[in-house]
C-alpha cells in the first residue's frame, strides 16, 4: 500500500483539502503518567487548516513533554503525537466536515467548543471513554447527518436542543449511562433513519409523540428501563423495519395502531410486562420475518399464522393457553418455533405435520400429553424440546433415525419402556436428556456409537444393571448425569474428559477409581445452557467404599464434590486442598478417620463444607478462619473433634450455618472476633464447653438458632437483647446459674426456648410479654412461678420447660399434687420433652410453640 507524499495517508484515501479529520492509534503508549496515542490528522495539511491545527497546539503548551513532537519540528501535523482529551481549541476547526475518533482511549468530557464545527457532517465520537454531560451546545451542529456517541461513559439526561439535529439521519447512543426521561425534543429530529439508544439507564416511557419520526426504520432500544404504554402514534412509522423494546419494563397490550407497521421486518418486545391476547392483525404484515414476544404476559389462544414471510416466532415463557391451531406450519415459512413455558395443552396430533423446514421446535413446560408424532423424526428438525410435558408412550424409533436431530430434549414427562439399539442411528445427535420419565432396563451398549454426543442424562429413571463400557466409547462426552436410578457394580475406569458427572443414587459399590480423577482436568467455559451445573462430581448415596482417592487433585476443574453417604473410609486427602476451584465439599455419612485438614492448607473459594457423622478426630487450626474466608455453610457435627473451638471461625464475613454439635469440643466458647452480622444458625450442643457464655455474642446480630444444650456452661447468661433476629434458643442442660436471663424479655420473635437442667435462683420475670416486665417478685420457685409461665404460654410467645435443682424438681411433684395447681403443672411439663434435635435443612416447622 503507497502512502501520500505529504501527509502520510493511504494513497487511496488521500483527498488532500477535503477538510476532514480521522485518527489512526495504531501506537499506545506505555506511559501511564501521559496515555499519549497516536493521533494522525488526515486531510488537514494545507494552509488554514494547518493554521488551525498550530493553534490547537499552542493551547497545549503547559503539556509541552507529552505532545514533544508538536514543538521544534519540521515534522507536519499529520505526525504529530497526540493526547487523551479533545482541547478546547478544537471548535476553532471551523471549516471541519467530518470528524471520527471511533475506538481510541479519549477521556473527560466534550467541550462545548464542538457546538462551533457549523459545518461538521459526520461526528464519531465512538468506542472511547467520554464521559460527563453532553454539551446542550451540541444542537448548533444543525448540517449533522450522522452522531455517534455509542459506548462511552456520558452520563446525565439527553439536552432537549437535541430536537435541533432535524437533518441527522443516523443518531447511535448505545453503551452509555445516559439517564433522565428520552426528550419529546429527540422526535423532532425527523430526518432519523436509524435511532440506537440501547443499554442507558433512562426512565419513564417514550415519548408520545415518537409517531412524528416517519423516515425511522431502525429503533434499538433493548435494556434501557423504559416503562408503560407502547405509544399508539408509533404506527405512524410506517417505513419500520426493526424494532427492538426487549428487556424492559413495558406493560399493556400491543396498540392496534402498530398494524399500520407494513413494512416492519423483525418485532422485537422480549422481556417486558406486556399483556393481553394475541393480535389478528399479526397476518397484516407481509414482509416480517422475526417476531419476539418472548418472557411477557400474553394470553388466550395461539392464533393461526397466516403469515407468508414468518420465519422466527418466539413465546416462550408467556401464559398462553388452550389447544395449538390446526396446520400450524401452512401459509408460513416457520423455520423456529419456540412456545416454550405457556399452559398450551391438547395432543400433537399433525398440527406440524407440514412444517417441511422447522429446523427449531420448543414446546418445553406445557400440558400437552400423548404419545410422541413418529412424523416428527421426518421433520428437517436440530433441535426439539418436548420436556416438562405429560407425553407418555415409547419414543418413536424414527426419531433415532433422523438425519438431522442435534439436540433432544424429553425429560419430565412419563414416557416409558427400554431405551433401544436403534438409538444407534442417531449419528448426529450431540445433547440427549430423557432425564425423570419411567425408563426401565439397562443402558444400551449401542450407545456408544454416538460419536458427536456430548450432554447425556439419563437421571431420575429405573435403569438397572451395570454402567456399559461402550459409553465411554463417545469421547466429546463432556456431561454424564445417571443419578437416581438402580444401577449396580463398580464406577468404569474409562471415563473420558468430563465437565459434569453425576452417579448419585444409585447402587454402586467398590472404590472410587484413580482414572475418573483424570477425567475434570481440561479447563474450559461451560456451555451454560445445557450445563447448568459446570464442574460438578456427585456420586453420593452409593455404597462406595475404600479411601478418597489422591488422584483427587487431578480434578481441577471441579466446583462441587459430593461424596456424601456412601461407605468411605481413611483421612481426608491433603491433595483436596488443590482444588482451586471448589465452592461445595461434602462428605457427610462416610466412614472417615483422622484429623481435619492442618492449618496450613487453603480452600480460599469454598462456600460450603460439610463433614458431618464421620469419625474424624483432632483439633480445628486456630486459624481455619483464614484458612476458608468465602464459608457460608459449615458442618463438622456427629465426629469425635477435640479441643476448643477457634474464634476465627466467627470472623468469616459471610458465615451463615455452623454446626459442630455431636463432638467432644471442650473450653469457653469464645466470640472476640466475632464480627459476622451473616451467622443465623449456631448449634455447639452435645460437647464439652465450659466456663461462661461470652458476652460477645451479642455481636452476632442476624442469629436466629441457637443451640448449646448438653455442655457444661456455667455463670450468668449475658444480655442477649441485640440478638433481635432469635426464634429458637436452646440452652438447657448445662450449669447456668444467678437470676434469669431477663433479656430475652425483649425478643419477641422468640417461638422455642428451654432452660431445663440449669441452676438458676431469684425472681422470675412477671410476664415477658410486657416489655421492662422483669422486676423482681418472689423467689424462685414459688407457686407464683407456675403462674407467670401459664401467663407466658397464654400470650402464645413461648413454650417453656423450666428446670431447676433436684429440690426444685422434689418441690414441683409435691406442688402438682395440689389440685389448685393441676393446670399451671400441666402447661409446665408440656415443655419438658425431648427437645428435637437440630435440622440440618433448617426446617422448624415441627417445634412446639
């Protein structure tokens, strides 16, 4: 490629004196202090141009070292090195035509002077990093025909003198933060062809005078926080032929006025509020190709589409009903068809008979029932998606005989049978899920000649047998979900690259092979929407027996591991510590010995661990609060732990469940560093803590459970008035003593609370269920007590079971022998029963209030 002589342009672009400006940054800088970039003025080299250009240098003095090749050089303007911002000066460019400056670095904000370029055309200002106000200065560039301000950091409202721009034919807003209401100013601009105000934070709805703009054919207005009525005058634009309202807040039904859209090509309104029927007028246009309705609150029937030029129609997620038209495919050119997620219902029947280039068919998460079309397998269909239906029968053998099928999609429905040898034939397939139907039998060892699958799940049916080797013959298999079914016999050794793998529930024994580890080692972005849970392991509730391997440090890859319920025996792998990635660890209801993981090892990323009814011995790190920074959920109960319980642990921020119930724990519970305003379940009963409550627990805020039964806590009860948030509070059988804890007086959330098997003495509190209701009255126990705990049972706050000393218990059998006394005596043993022990799933349904 030649260049210009003079001033350095491509020799084809060089039009020298045609009065325009355009930037070539092919150098940046790495000059942090300065951003300098290459700014290349093109066809401005000749006499007042490069006038021009000499006094936007001279305002640039005071930055003489960044723009050096401006001064004591020969060197022409086209050459000069430039800077981030746009200077003041450039409004003395007064003969400019065009200037473009899309996709450099420029920051700050536009200056006003660019409301002097009169004569300016075209003004791209794209792909930079503006930001600030638009000048209202900006409306005096009255022979503008193209603006484009798209993808940069303008902020504050659109300037009304925008309605000046009436010769502006293309005006691109797009990526900005722009807000504020859109002006009724911007319909005046009405040479508009192409309006792009897409992906703003405006609010309010458009103008209702957006009719007014009769040459638009392009409107993109996609996420911008629109709201209310679609404005019946926008029929008036009539020469439409996109329009893009997706993702916003738009309600009402669609105007009969848009009818008048003749000439529209795609209809674009997904994810809005939009309601009513489906109009009959959708058969007047004859040139749309693309219609989206998709997520909105559509109903009544699907209207038949008599729609010649109809190729996309999406109305999934609506709540569309009743029965599908008959001849769904006739006068029409439906080639995706996606009714997904609507209360449609009826039989297939032949509607689609027809449909001799539908290549997409979604009609997931309806009531349509039957048997499935054989016709369907003769379709030139990609994808079908029939799941969460009641479709019943076997699968139609010509359905694995298509030449065309990629993608199929039968899961939740009830149909039934074997899965068969002729799944073979399906040699395109790559995504197969007849996951939770009635499948029966074994997995087919024809399987594995589908070469091109990747997605399997064959979850939540009756599949017996063993796993078939074949399988593993799919080597793009990436996602193998065979949960929930009754397989038996060992986990294969074959297992190729995996990104999900779900064995759970099933009847699998042996041990966990060194080869599956190898399997989650290929680190790749997750397909989202048939993936939905990248990089999970799950073998759990098997009958897998044996240590965990050490190869477990090959998966790394792998965010949830679960190997919960089975029969697992030895220490935790260190080489777990590996896993980078994991968020989920769960262990629970094995066989596990040995210590917890040393202090020096790391899972910074975990969320959730859970550990419990093992038989792991050994003290927690003091520092295991650094050590899992991101724990929301914590289990370490039913094992042997000892020693004492570090405070760290109340120092991870977002900690919401921790139970280490069940073990052998010993010393003061200690929550110094307890700065967690998250933790809302706390069980440490059955352990051996002792000494007196902390008072820092009143620093966690957000409980809601807690649980320190069966220790051996002595000393007062602290204030437990800031823990507002407390429904459940257990602290029976342990060596409280002094007077009662009258702070609880003040929650009144409160639905269970025991004190039983504690030395408490002195008054009781009168009623709990007045506040400052604790003075003190007689000494406890008294037959005055029984009546202040029917007085707390009769204003339905709590269930209590009060218990005392050996006297205390010698004194309330003489007392219940007193007629007088028979009912309070009642309300008060109703509280002693077995206390339930806590639920894992945090279900407290059950407790007696």
């Amino acid at each position: 490629m030649k260049y210009c002589d003079y001033c350095g342009s491509f020799e084809n672009d060089c039009i020298c004196g045609h009065n325009s400006i355009r930037s070539d940054w092919s150098w940046v800088s790495d000059d942090d202090d300065t951003n300098i970039l290459f700014f290349c003025f093109v066809h401005l080299c000749f006499s007042d141009d490069t006038t021009s250009l000499i006094a936007l240098r001279n305002s640039l003095l005071e930055r003489k070292d960044v723009v050096s090749t401006w001064f004591g050089s020969t060197m022409r303007p086209c050459n000069w090195t430039g800077i981030r911002k746009l200077p003041p000066t450039i409004g003395q460019l007064k003969d400019l035509t065009e200037l473009s400056v899309y996709s450099n670095s420029f920051s700050g904000s536009l200056p006003y002077q660019i409301g002097n370029l009169e004569k300016l055309q075209s003004l791209d200002l794209g792909l930079n990093l503006f930001s600030g106000s638009l000048p209202s200065e900006i409306g005096n560039l009255k022979m503008l025909l193209v603006l484009d301000l798209s993808t940069n950091s303008f902020t504050g409202c659109i300037p009304e003198t925008i309605g000046a721009l009436t010769n502006v034919q293309v005006f691109n807003l797009q990526n900005c933060k722009f807000t504020g209401n859109i002006p009724a100013e911007i319909t005046k601009m009405t040479s508009l062809t192409a309006l792009n105000i897409a992906h703003n934070s405006f609010d309010g709805g458009l103008p209702s005078s957006f009719g007014e703009l009769a040459n638009l054919a392009y409107f993109f207005a996609q996420s911008v926080g629109l709201s209310g009525l679609i404005p019946p005058s926008m029929g008036n634009c009539k020469k439409l032929r996109i329009l893009n309202l997706s993702f916003n807040k738009l309600s009402g039904p669609l105007p009969d006025s848009l009818a008048n859209l003749e000439s529209i090509n795609s209809l674009l309104l997904t994810s809005n509020s939009l309601s009513g029927r489906l109009p009959e007028w959708f058969s007047n246009w004859k040139c749309v190709v693309s219609i989206s309705l998709s997520d909105n609150l559509f109903t009544g029937p699907l209207l038949p589409l008599n729609i010649p030029s109809l190729m996309i129609l999406e109305l999934e997620s609506n709540k569309l009903s009743g029965e599908l038209p008959a001849g769904i495919c006739e006068n029409n050119a439906l080639g995706m068809l996606s009714l997904s997620k609507n209360e449609l219902n009826g039989t297939l029947g032949s509607n689609f008979k027809n449909c001799s280039i539908l290549t997409d068919l979604g009609l997931s998460g309806n009531n349509f029932y039957g048997e499935i079309p054989a016709y369907l397998g003769e379709l030139p269909l990609v994808t079908l998606e029939l799941s969460k239906n009641r479709f019943s029968g076997t699968i139609p053998t010509e359905l694995w005989e298509s030449k065309t099928l990629m993608e199929i999609f039968l899961g939740d429905n009830l149909l039934q049978g074997h899965i068969p040898d002729a799944i073979a034939k399906a040699s395109t397939l790559q995504r197969l899920m007849l996951d939770n139907n009635l499948f029966e039998g074994p997995i087919p060892t024809s399987i594995g000649q589908l070469k091109n699958l990747t997605n399997l799940s064959l979850h939540g049916n009756k599949l017996t047998g063993n796993i078939p080797l074949e399988l593993f013959s799919c080597l793009k298999l990436v996602s193998l979900d065979l949960g929930s079914n009754k397989l038996i016999g060992h986990i294969p050794k074959l297992i190729s690259q995996m990104e999900l793998l779900v064995m759970s529930n099933n009847q699998l024994s042996g041990p966990i092979p060194n080869e599956i580890c190898s399997c989650f080692q290929k680190v790749a972005l997750p397909d989202s929407e048939f993936t939905q849970h990248y990089g999970m392991f799950d073998l759990s509730n098997n009958r897998l027996s044996g240590p965990i391997p050490t190869s477990i440090k090959n998966c790394v890859i792998v965010t949830k591991l679960i190997l919960s319920r089975n029969q697992l025996d030895g220490p935790i792998p260190y080489e777990i510590s590996g896993l980078s990635n994991l968020t989920s660890l769960d262990l629970s209801f094995n066989r596990l010995t040995g210590p917890i993981l040393p202090q020096f090892f790391s899972m910074r990323n975990l969320q959730g661990l859970i550990v419990s009814h093992n038989q792991i011995n050994g003290s927690i790190p003091y520092n295991f609060g650094s050590m899992m920074p991101s724990l929301v959920k914590l289990d370490l109960s039913n094992n042997c732990f000892t020693g004492s319980l570090p405070s760290s642990m109340f120092s991870i921020n977002n900690l919401e469940y921790l139970d280490v119930s069940m073990n052998h724990f010993s010393g003061q519970l200690l929550f110094d560093h307890g700065n967690s305003t998250s933790l809302f379940s706390l069980n440490a009963s059955n352990n051996h803590f002792s000494g007196a409550l902390d008072p820092s627990i009143s620093n966690l805020i957000a409980l809601t459970i807690l649980d320190i039964h069966n220790n051996i806590i002595n000393g007062s009860v602290p204030s437990l008035a800031d823990l507002v948030a407390l429904t459940y509070l257990d602290l029976s059988r342990n060596n409280f003593q002094n007077s009662f804890p009258c702070s609880i007086c003040e929650i009144k959330g409160l639905s269970f609370v025991s004190f039983y098997g504690n030395k408490f003495i002195g008054p009781v509190p009168d009623s709990c269920s007045k506040p400052n209701s604790c003075s003190p009255r007689l000494p406890f126990p008294s037959e005055h007590t029984y009546k202040s705990a029917h007085n707390l049972t009769h204003a339905s706050v709590w269930g209590i079971s009060l218990g005392a000393t050996f006297v205390f218990m010698v004194l309330c059998i003489a007392l219940m022998r007193r007629k007088m006394f028979k009912p309070e005596a009642a309300v008060l043993e109703r509280g002693k029963g077995k206390i339930p022990p806590i639920d894992t799933n945090l279900k407290w349904g059950h407790l007696t209030k």
